[in-house]
C-alpha cells in the first residue's frame, strides 16, 4: 500500500504538471520501478511541479534534471526519458530554445531504444507533442505537423479523448501555420465531434450546426472531467478565432460567445475567448465600414464593443502574453481609426515592459514587431504608415486621411523613429537566435519599410534584400511577394532609367509569387478583404501602370512585337487582378481559370479592358484578328469615382431630367469609349464586352451617352469579371425548361445580426405567369419558396433557367450577398451549392436572371458580389438587377426578354438590348431607371 500511494502521489504530480502547459497532454509513467525510488526524489517531483506552477522554470528545469539521473541511476529508461520531456517544456518556457532542442533529442533517442510496448508508446506520443510544440515555435511548421501525426497514431491507439483533442488542436495550429486555414477547420470539427464538413459551408444559419452546438453544451456540462472540459473549450476558441480568419465572421462569434458562455471566469479559456471575440468585432467593424453598415452590437453578456473586449483582458494580470497581445490589437485599431483618447504615454510605457518581461519566443517576437509599426505611426504623426504605399512620400504627408494622430493626441511628442529601428534590429536579432527565419525576414523587411519612409533609399533598399532572400530561402511566397514589391517601388523612387528595368522585373516577380499563393490568400491576410485592398491589390495595379508604359515606350520606337507582348501582359494581370478578387471575395480559390480566344467566342465582339489608376483611366482594347489597342485617359481616380457616384445618383431616382443626367453619362461615354470609338464602328461590332474595375461595376454601360445615342442602341453589351472565365457556347435549345421563383409579399427576416424587412413586390405574380406563358416552367412563390423546396426542386429535375423574382443585395462581402426566400435568405455560397446538386451536373445552367435585386449602397465594390453570383453559380450566364427597378417596368422588360429568348435563342445579350429597347422606345420608361439596370454577366451568346 505503502509504494501505491508513493506510485499515486506521482502520477497525479506529473499528470498535474504537464497539464499546464496546454500544448502537451497527460503522459503514462513507467510504475514497475516506482517502488525502488526514495521519498526523496518524489520531493524532488513535488518541487519540481511547484516551481513549473510558479512560473520558475529555471529552478524546475535544475530540479527536473535531478529527477532524470535518479531515473537513470535506477536504470529507468522510460521514466528518465519522460523527465527529459519536461525539462523540455521548462527550457521552452524560458525561450531557452537550443537546451529544449537538446533535452526533447535526448528524451527521444532513450525512448526509440527500448523495445515496443504500451507504456513506450504513451511516453513516446508525449515526447512528439513537446517536440512538435518546439519546432512550431522554431518556424518549422511542417516538422511540427509530421511530430503530432506520429502522436495522433499513438493516442488513438490507447483512445484517450483528452489527448486526441488536444492532439487535434496542435495539429490545426500547424495547418494554420502552414496556411491550410480549412484543413485545420476540418480538423477542429473532427476534435469537436461537428459534422465534418467543408469550411465555406460551416454556417451558423445551418440548423444542423445548431444542434450540434446545443449537444456540445449538454454534454460539456454533463462531463466531470475539468481536463475535458479543458481541452473542448481550447478547440472550440481555435475553431473561432480559425473562422474569423476564413471571414465566417458571425460564425466565429457564435463559438466565441458559446465558449465564454462555458468557461470559469478568470480561467486561460476565459481571457483567450474575450481576447477572440475583441478581435472578431475589430474585423466586423471594419467590414461595416467598408458596406456603409451599422456595427452590430456585442450581446452584453460579453463586452459591448472593441475596447470592452480588450479592456477585460488587458486589466488581468494572470496571462501576459494575452494581455500583451490585447493591449498591442488595441493600440492598432485606435491608430487605424484615429481614436487616441485612451492611449498615452503610461500606456506605451506598461506595454513596452511588458513585452520586455516575456522570455523569447515566436509570439513574444512578432508583438516587437507589432509594437515598433505602431511606435513609428505614432512619431510619424499618420495612420497606416507601414503598409505597403504607391503614393510618394509628399502625397501621403499632404493626405487628410492618413495625418493628423498628433491633433487627436500629445503622445507622439517624446517618440523617436530609433527607438523603432532598436526594437526591429532586436527582434531580427531574437528571430536569428531562435532560428525563425519567417521573422527574421519580417523584421529586416520593415526595417526596410520604416528607412524608406524616412528617405535613406540606400539602407532600405538593402534591407529589403536581406529579407527578400530569407523569405526565398523558404519558398514563403506570402512575404517573399511583399519584398519583392517593396524593391521595385524603392527602385523607382531612385529614377534612373536600368532603375526601371529592374522596378518592372520586381513587380513581375510578385504578380508570380502571388499568383504561387491564390489559394490561400485569405489564410495569409489577416484583416482579410481589407487587407488584400492595401496589400494585394496595389501590386497587380502598379504592375499594370508599368507594364503599360513600357508597351508605349517600344511603340514609341516602332518595336510594335515588343508593345503587343506587354499589351498582352498588362491583359492577362488585369484578368488575374479580376480573378483575385473573387477569391477574396469567397476567401478561397473558387475558380478554374481557362484562357480563351475572343476569335474563338464571336468574331463580332471587341472586348474592352479598363484599369483605374490614382492619376489615370488605362484601357485596353481586344477584336478579333487585330493587334491590341492601348489608350490612357487623363482622369484622376478621384474625378472618376465622384462622377460614376452621380451617374449611380441619377440612375436610381426616375424623377430626374436628361438635361441633369446626360452630361455625366456622355462625361464617362468620352473617357471610355470615344478613345476606341473608330475601331468599334457598329457596322463591324456588334457585342462590346467590358471587363470593368472597380466603381465602373456599380453601373450599367448601356448608358454612356455619345450626345446622339444611348450605347445600348449600337450595341449588344456584356461584362465579364474576364475572357478566361468563360465557356463559349451559344444557346442552341429550344425548349428552355425553366424554374421561376419569386416573393411578393413582405418579409421580415434575420440577416447576420439584424432584422431587415423587405417591401412587397406587386407585379412578381405577374412576372411568374409572363415566364409560365412564354416557356416550360414551374413556379413557387411566396409560402412555396421556402430553401428546403427550392432545393429539392434543384434536385428533383434539370432546369435550363433559374428565374428568381425576388428581394437581393450584392455586396463586397459574400455574406452579405443573398437572395430572399420566404424563410430566409440564400447567400452566395449557398446558392452555389443549390445550382451545383441538379441531378444532370454535366449539362449546366444556361441563364440565372435576377430581377429585384441590387447593389448594397454606399458600398464601391459593390458588384463585385454580382460578378461573384455569376461565377460561383455555375451558370453559363447570368442576368441581373443593380437596383431595385419598378414592378411594372420589370414585368415588360422580363417579357420582353424571353419573347426573344424563344424566338432567337442563340445570344443572349442580343436579348437583353431588344428588351431594353423596347422599354426605351416607351414615353413612360425612357428614363434608364426602367430599362438600364439589368447587366448580363458571363457568357453573352
């Protein structure tokens, strides 16, 4: 009895200890030498295990070595390698990285020695554990995968749940690391006991996510076993925060919510949970910024906004690392959003202590590096002074939107631009140390960052270098694209004339290194879509600014073979830019892109390229058979964006006169069009296509104006987000089996956090029975047009067209892309999903028509959510509304346009322009209110 207490009391130490370290799981001990050791050396464990709990890990390191040779001394190998894991995790927590390595070696190499058993491979599956926590922390992402797979195999063996889970989590940190963000979703539902599903369908509007949600609860409750509950709460924080990273940004609170709901107050789970959901608001903040929306409050359960979140963690003091990383997400978003009334010098002063009392680590290292962005926004007296600019120094010092922190606060008097240049120069230093080659590169680059905004070109420029080759050296394609930008832009800033040369070279190498990370984009910018507008998008657009250049400087001296080759290049970025865009727009690789040949498409089709730059409107020109055509139109940015704004202003309200709207219409048609007017001649063209950027999205092309005619009188008119997007084939059958749906009374429903209620739609009975008389077609409306229905109709029988009369929005946020349906809404995702289950998936959707739907106001990319609709539904093309056009006018234009349908089914645009015409021609639907808002998307034969 004596020697199972002894056996007892030690195994609930060690249980104990290594539980608090919340990477490594629980380890079996080897009990059959317990017996012959001394009470002193379980003294030594005790004293060991209250050292690890205080935090004194130098002293529970010297202990636990003792520990080690007792168990050698005794000749237990298995015990003495289990020693060794821990003097791993103690040296690990004092960032004492070289001692770890060697400790974990050691424990690893005794325990592959001894013959296979049971209790080997439970110490052995510890040992990985700690092992993959080391290299995770030395930057080797996939070593640390590989430690924790070999561990998964042995813990399923033994199926211990508490390991598995953990397991799980270290093994999704890794994935994450790696940037596999949905792999490591995939893997935290497993750890969760979710359906396993695939992330862009993990929503919480789902009902079977809301059971699973009330089971997890149920069940947590109903477990005795705090380290369970442990380790669920740990997952289902990760599977948040993962989801906040992958957009799911309502799905994300709901976890985070649920996990705080669960915790014990004061606990690591509890802090990690409020930090989370402080993070998600950020991001939902900034999304509502960007739609024009209004920030949905937090439930007052938790904290009601940003700083209430951070406020909670930061005023903690049992976790420094999350109230490090709470005050430092704040200081961002207070510099971000000019709101400096809660920061000052003590501020600063706390936060800088702070981060000097964490032993090195990788964390520890990236908050320096955090730290020194914000110190030198701060002493340079501007917001987002760090990030990636194309605008000159002088204009970025003479921009409102960027200046002025000094006017909100005092704190930026006594801040120096060394003291940020020290803290980099540490952090590249500590990064080395660790052998972190990612931070490494991280740090010199913005140390390259902060020299050129102070002018000194020589030192950035090497700097820059410095972190371009570390981050080649890893193939890390995610900063390796950031430097080699910032070269290129520090190579202009130089202006010599093999300076260009070499700039054009640079900006092509990152167009490559992005286009090497499409996929996972989303996983590589943490502010997701709005990150990618500061940091992704620049790059395709200078790009195109210099590869456009160059085009006209090999025209310039007649070498046309030189000009169309940059021409074609500048196309096939733009197509690229277009592209990314939509991944962004989904946070994932949504499309297989195919390059096409207009001659192959229509040979009576030009196709008309625009790009918007700060200073200019850059077109390109595409017709069959003829070399590439390249204008630029000397229109600010600024200029442009006020006058689409107008012309959407006119276009939205039908009491306006044409003597108002006209002049805005034919101010774009001269911009736009008159450069390419002679090449376009309607005799020889008949379809012009437009792959459109930015706000030129937001409006309809058939408006421009040349002072005589609308284009849409010359012209069949089409967009496409590009040519590689396309599947040329025209509408050949006749019998076009269709299924219209519509809503026409009002709805109230819930979309995100908000209620919204939707107006009555008179005339969509009528619309229905139109479509119902002229084509094959089964209808549901109102109590019909459920989402389970719909979706079994899909299922049941194979439809040509997808008619829906109905309430929408398109938005630059995929969420926030939906249709209305009597109980709900469909989001874009879900759409895609519905189209994709028809039971014939090898013959596609012809047409989706849109009628009622619009773009969300005030939003500039807008449309980038109908281009997204187009694409992700599979449809061959698709016919929508950018605003929400009069009932009456609607039904004739609907009519209108499958009267043409059946009688000329081979092109679809030519379709759309007779239907539009026909509204045109009548008194009371001249203004484009009635007939310009429907856009065809997509394939226009």
């Amino acid at each position: 009895m004596k020697y199972l207490k002894k056996y007892l009391a030690f195994k609930f130490i060690i249980v104990s200890l290594l539980f608090i370290f919340a990477a490594i799981t629980p380890i079996f001990i080897n009990s059959n030498s317990l017996a012959q050791l001394s009470d002193n050396n379980l003294e030594l464990i005790e004293q060991a295990t209250k050292y690890y709990k205080g935090k004194q890990y130098s002293k529970a390191a010297i202990i636990w070595q003792k520990v080690a040779e007792n168990f050698a001394q005794h000749g237990d190998k298995l015990n003495q390698a289990m020693a060794q894991g821990n003097i791993s995790l103690s040296y690990q927590n004092m960032g004492e990285w070289s001692k770890a390595k060697l400790a974990i070696e050691q424990s690893l190499s005794i325990i592959n020695s001894q013959k296979k058993s049971q209790e080997r491979d439970s110490i052995l599956a510890q040992s990985l554990d700690i092992q993959g926590k080391l290299q995770l922390e030395l930057g080797q992402a996939e070593a640390a995968l590989t430690s924790w797979e070999e561990a998964n195999k042995l813990y399923n063996s033994v199926e211990n749940r508490v390991k598995i889970i953990n397991n799980q989590v270290n093994q999704a940190k890794a994935l994450e690391s790696l940037g596999f963000y949905p792999r490591a979703c995939e893997t935290l539902q497993q750890s969760l006991a979710f359906n396993n599903r695939t992330c862009d369908k993990f929503s919480i509007d789902n009902d079977l996510l809301q059971e699973e949600i009330k089971i997890f609860k149920q069940n947590f409750h109903q477990q005795s076993s705090q380290q369970l509950k442990n380790i669920k709460l740990k997952a289902l924080i990760t599977l948040g925060n993962n989801l906040r990273i992958l957009g799911k940004l309502s799905e994300a609170k709901t976890l985070l919510e649920t996990a705080l709901d669960l915790a014990i107050y004061q606990t690591e789970a509890y802090y990690n949970a409020t930090l989370a959901l402080g993070n998600t608001n950020l991001i939902l903040t900034k999304r509502n910024q960007v739609s024009n929306q209004t920030n949905p409050n937090t439930n007052r359960r938790y904290c009601d906004n940003i700083f209430d979140c951070y406020e909670t963690v930061i005023k903690q003091n049992y976790f420094p690392l999350l109230q490090l990383q709470a005050r430092l997400n704040y200081l961002s978003w207070s510099i971000d959003q000019k709101e400096l009334d809660k920061i000052n010098h003590l501020y600063l002063e706390q936060t800088e202590k702070l981060l000097n009392s964490l032993p090195l680590s990788q964390d520890t290292i990236s908050n320096k590096i955090q730290f020194a962005q914000n110190l030198f926004c701060l002493s340079q007296s501007k917001t987002a002074c760090l990030r990636q600019s194309e605008t000159d120094m002088q204009l970025l010092l003479s921009d409102k939107n960027n200046l002025d922190l000094a006017a909100k606060s005092n704190i930026t008097k006594n801040l120096n631009q060394q003291q940020v240049i020290n803290l980099l120069n540490t952090a590249s230093k500590e990064a080395e140390t660790l052998g972190n080659k990612r931070l490494q590169s991280y740090a010199i680059g913005n140390l390259g960052r902060v020299y050129e905004q102070l002018g000194n070109l020589p030192i950035a420029l090497d700097k820059t270098q410095q972190a371009l080759e570390l981050a080649q050296q890893m193939r890390a394609f995610d900063i390796t694209y950031q430097w080699q930008w910032q070269k290129g832009r520090l190579l202009l800033k130089e202006n010599s004339n093999n300076n260009q040369s070499q700039a054009l070279n640079a900006y092509n190498q990152a167009i490559k290194s992005l286009q090497q990370i499409r996929g996972d984009l989303v996983a590589l910018n943490r502010d997701l879509q709005f990150s990618f507008r500061e940091e992704v998008e620049p790059v395709y657009r200078k790009t195109v600014s210099l590869i456009l250049e160059s085009a006209d400087q090999a025209k310039q001296v007649g070498d046309n073979t030189k000009n169309q080759e940059q021409l074609r290049k500048a196309r096939d970025i733009i197509e690229s830019l277009q592209l990314a865009e939509l991944d962004n727009f989904f946070q994932e690789a949504c499309v297989d892109a195919k390059p096409q040949s207009i001659e192959a498409i229509d040979p009576k089709s030009a196709v008309i390229y625009s790009i918007i730059l700060r200073d200019r409107l850059e077109i390109i020109l595409s017709i069959p058979n003829q070399p590439l055509l390249h204008v630029t139109t000397k229109v600010s940015q600024t200029e442009l964006e006020a006058t689409v704004t107008n012309i959407r202003d006119f276009l939205v309200f039908p009491n306006t006169s044409s003597e108002q709207y006209l002049p805005s219409f034919q101010k774009l048609y001269n911009w736009l069009i008159l450069p390419v007017a002679e090449q376009i001649k309607p005799e020889t063209t008949s379809t012009l296509t437009f792959i459109l950027d930015g706000v030129l999205r937001n409006i309809p092309m058939t408006i421009l104006h040349d002072g005589k005619k609308y284009l849409i009188e010359n012209y069949a008119i089409a967009l496409t987000p590009g040519l590689q997007l396309l599947q040329p084939r025209p509408l050949t059958e006749k019998k076009l089996d269709t299924l219209a749906a519509g809503i026409s009374q009002s709805r109230q429903v819930q979309i995100g956090n908000r209620d919204k209620t939707f107006a009555p739609l008179d005339n969509v009975t009528e619309e229905l029975n139109q479509i119902a008389q002229l084509v094959s077609a089964e209808t549901l409306e109102n109590q019909s047009f459920q989402e389970t229905n719909f979706k079994n109709k899909l299922q049941s029988s194979s439809f040509r067209i997808i008619h829906i009369a109905s309430h929408g929005q398109f938005s630059s946020v995929a969420e926030e892309t939906f249709i209305l349906t009597w109980d709900g809404v469909i989001n874009a995702n879900e759409l895609q999903d519905f189209l994709q289950n028809q039971n014939e998936p090898n013959r596609p959707i012809e047409m989706l028509a849109l009628s009622a739907c619009e773009t969300a106001k005030g939003d500039k990319q807008a449309a980038l959510g109908l281009a997204g609709v187009a694409i992700r539904a599979g449809a061959r093309s698709t016919i929508a509304s950018l605003w929400s056009v009069s009932d009456l006018g609607t039904v004739k234009l609907i009519t209108q346009l499958y009267q043409q349908l059946v009688t000329n089914p081979t092109n679809k645009a030519e379709a759309l322009r007779q239907a539009q015409l026909s509204l045109l021609q009548q008194d009371q639907f001249t203004h484009p209110y009635f007939w310009s808002a429907f856009v065809l998307v997509g394939n226009w034969l």
